[in-house]
C-alpha cells in the first residue's frame, strides 16, 4: 500500500478491508479441519499475514486489540480485536525457534546490516 493511500484511506477502513480479505480466504471459516494441502497451506500463509497487519491497523485505528496465549492449542498464539461489533480472534502458530539469546545492541546491528544487505540505509 503507497503512503498516499495510508494518508487518505483512514486506519479503520483499512482495518476493515483487511478483516474482509481474512473472511474471505480463512479455510477454517468454510469448514477446512484437515488434512492441508498446498493450496490449504498458502490460504493460511496469507491469512496469517494478514492477521498480523490487522492487529497492526487495529492499533493504528485505536481499536483495542493483542496477543495472548492457549498452550491448549496446537497453534498457541493467540491474536485479539475488540471490535465495536464484539471481539474477534484468532489461533496462529507459534515461532519454530526461540529466542537465540541476543542483546539489545546485538538486535539493532543485526538490523542495520540488514538494510544494509538489501541496499537501504538504516
């Protein structure tokens, strides 16, 4: 999305084309249990994507919204929106590795070569 489009386009529309797009390819939302197949895999992919950009928007809209938690699920992680409609929610998977033990500092280097990596200026 261009910067014109963030500028004019207010954060809760945006936030509402967003949850659209998750309605309308969630292969849970249209009965999918498993197994998962490829194209299974990659609506998921894109869901989840577009997930994490909600719960981005949410706050850029002020709409209250996190993470949270379920050990009980197999996909533990747990995004929630407090719509003015009623809260929303959704189980992601957690990250397949953990933390790998870096500082502060040794965060931001890494950062800054990677701009630098892909030609962008930190």
């Amino acid at each position: 999305m261009s910067h014109a489009l963030r500028a004019v386009v207010p954060a809760e529309v945006r936030l509402a084309w967003t949850l659209t797009a998750i309605a309308a390819l969630d292969p849970s939302r249209h009965g999918h249990t498993g197994p998962d197949t490829l194209e299974i895999t990659a609506a998921y992919t894109e869901r989840n994507a577009l997930i994490w950009s909600a719960l981005a928007l949410a706050h850029e809209a002020g709409v209250p919204a996190g993470m949270g938690y379920d050990p009980a699920d197999p996909h533990p992680v747990v995004v929630y929106l407090e719509l003015p409609t009623g809260q929303v929610s959704w189980h992601l998977p957690a990250h397949p590795t953990g933390w790998d033990g870096h500082s502060t500092a040794a965060k931001y280097e890494r950062v800054a070569a990677f701009a630098e990596a892909i030609g962008t200026p930190a």
